[in-house]
C-alpha cells in the first residue's frame, strides 16, 4: 500500500517573497535617472519620471 501525503493548510495565507531587494530600487532609480536624461524631450517623460519619484520613495 502507497502513504497518503496530508498536506497541512495554514489558517492565514503565507506571505509572499519578496522580488526586488532594497537595493535593486537603487539601482533602478539610478537607471531610471540616467534613462530620463536621454528622453527628456520626449512625451514619455513624464511617466519614468513619476516612477523614478516613486522608486526613491520606496528606499
């Protein structure tokens, strides 16, 4: 005869993992701020601006 495996459910959902460290927000707003200097003129812009405010914002 095979065991049956009981899979034990937790009463509250497990908590994700995070993707990104602290560090990677750095990074990125670094390459989100160099980025910006090659678009500056461009309509696009203003959206990795916001992102590079928000990025700064995390850290």
């Amino acid at each position: 005869m095979s065991e049956q495996s009981t899979k034990v459910h937790p009463s509250e959902p497990q908590r994700s993992r995070a993707v990104f460290s602290l560090e990677d927000f750095t990074l990125l707003q670094v390459a989100v701020a160099h980025y910006l200097k090659e678009i500056k003129d461009k309509p696009e812009a203003v959206k990795y601006s916001n992102l590079h405010h928000r990025l700064g914002r995390i850290g």
